[in-house]
C-alpha cells in the first residue's frame, strides 16, 4: 500500500514539474531555457519517425502493388488489343491500296485493248492435271466465267482457264511446261510458240517458227491470238526477251523472255469474257524502254462489266 502512494506522490510529481515546464517553455517562446532540448528531441524523434517510415514504405507500395495489379494488368491486355487492331488497320489499309493499283492498272489495259473484263481476285495457288503451275480464282460461272476464257492483269499475259466452279474457276499459268501460247514479235510479226521454262515462272520460253528469223534481247512478245479468242485472245504483252540460245541446223529458234506479269506474286487478275471487235496489235504494249508496270494505268474502264 505504501508502495502505491508512493508511486502515486511520484507521478504526481512529474506532472506537476511537467505542467510548470510547459507553462515557462510556452511563455518564454524563443528565449526559453528548455528550447535546446526541444530542438535534440525534436531531432532525435524525427530520426526515428524517418527510419520507421522508411522501413514501412516498401511494405505498404507492395500491397498497393497488389490491390493496382489486377487493375494494371486489365490495362495492359487493353493496350495490346489496340495496338493489335491498329496493326491490323494498317495492313488492310496498305493492303487496299495496292489492290486499288492493280485494279487500276487492269482496268487500264482491258481499255486500251478493247478487252471486256471480269475482275477477279487470286484466293489460291494449286495446281490441277497437266498443269502444275495454275491459281484459283475466286469467279466462276455465276459471273460468265468459263473454260478457255484469257485470264490477264495489269502487266500482260496470264493464263487461260481450265475450271470452273459456280463461284470459283482454275486458271492455268503460262508459266507451266504445259502451257503452250501463240505470240509473235512485236513489229516484225514473226510468229512463234511460247511455254512455261521453270525457274518459278520468272522466263518463258519463245519458240520461233522461222529458225532465220533475227531476234535480240529487248524485244517484246505479245499474244497472237486464237480463232474467235479462245483459249487467247490477241494483243496481250507477254514478256521481254532477255537471251537468245543459238540453234544452228534447228528448224526453229528458241529465245528466253521476261514474262511481263509477276506469276509469283498474282493478286487481282481478269477474265477476258469478250474479245476486242479488232486486233489491238502493239497498242496494249507500254511505250518503249519501260516495263509493262503500269503502263495502261491510265486507260479507261470501258472494258469492265
């Protein structure tokens, strides 16, 4: 008991001297006799307070990080979706432009050539009996297409059909060993057989009837034409030629040509479904020294239907 009043006498004590110590720091203000220790238990606190927070701080970003990542994640798989739909825009964007060329460039052609047209749109490379260089066309007979129609695009020559589906048609590539053409020099009208050589459809080659008649490169080929057009109809730019293989004693002579129309990169392609009234002759050809790249780009679209 005697223990407990004198605990209670102390701390009355302490509160007392504490009370009177306020009451002399708050009246002196910044004279006052107890400002030094203030300052040292000022200093010493926020030292502590400092290093508590500092080891707090990473303890509470981390479950800060776990309440936000579920958050942060969502966000993330939203910014690749855009970016993923961008990317897409982008190529369906550049993909358009090209195909609006192509079709400018066959529209071009088929108008100066007098050729009426069904534009259509390469879906598929196979190949199909007796031809293994052929593509598939996404017409077909619901659009007029049939077999031993000339199939053309923007540069020349690019094969003749051999299927037909209701809404689909196979078109066999002059590439194709199979693949026979008739063509003749341009100018001189010297006529000779042109065939598929390999090399993935990069050269053709062209057959001369005549084995004296003179060809050098730089030349250009079109198509001869067929009785009433079909599987060829005439004037079509077929190729350049590039080399001449000497044939001495042949009764032919056999040149090698460029094929104005890429077979390795066909995309938008049409079907010849009227022939001109008359042979174009070398009209459809692009002026010399360029190539057959755009070179009707500027022709009309009066062959279309």
């Amino acid at each position: 008991m005697r223990d407990t009043r004198q605990a209670r006498a102390t701390v009355g004590l302490l509160l007392a001297s504490a009370l009177v110590l306020m009451t002399v720091d708050h009246r002196s203000g910044q004279d006052s006799p107890l400002g030094p220790l203030r300052g040292v238990g000022t200093a010493v606190f926020g030292v502590v307070e400092q290093a508590g927070a500092s080891a707090v701080r990473p303890v509470v970003g981390f479950f800060e990080s776990l309440a936000a990542a579920p958050e942060a994640q969502r966000r993330i798989e939203q910014l690749q979706g855009e970016n993923s739909q961008l990317k897409y825009a982008l190529a369906a964007q550049a993909l358009d432009h090209q195909r609006s060329a192509e079709l400018r460039r066959l529209l071009g052609l088929a108008g100066v050539g007098g050729y009426r047209v069904v534009p259509a749109q390469v879906i598929a490379r196979r190949g199909v009996p007796g031809f293994e260089e052929a593509v598939e066309l996404d017409v077909g007979s619901a659009d007029g297409v049939r077999p031993e129609m000339t199939v053309l695009n923007g540069e020349g020559l690019v094969g003749r059909v051999v299927q037909t589906g209701p809404y689909t048609s196979t078109v066999a590539l002059i590439s194709a060993p199979a693949s026979s053409v008739g063509a003749r020099l341009e100018g001189s009208g010297e006529i000779g057989i042109v065939q598929g050589a390999g090399e993935n459809g990069r050269l053709l080659h062209f057959r001369l009837l005549d084995s004296s008649t003179p060809v050098t490169p730089g030349q250009r080929i079109v198509s001869f034409g067929s009785h009433r057009g079909v599987p060829y109809v005439a004037g079509v730019p077929i190729g350049v030629v590039e080399r001449v293989e000497p044939t001495p004693g042949e009764l032919t002579r056999i040149a090698y040509a460029r094929p104005y129309a890429d077979m390795s990169a066909l995309n938008v392609v049409g079907v010849v479904v009227q022939a001109p009234p008359r042979d174009p002759r070398d009209a459809v050809l692009p002026p010399a020294g360029r190539s057959g790249q755009g070179a009707a780009a500027g022709g009309g679209n009066g062959g279309t239907r």
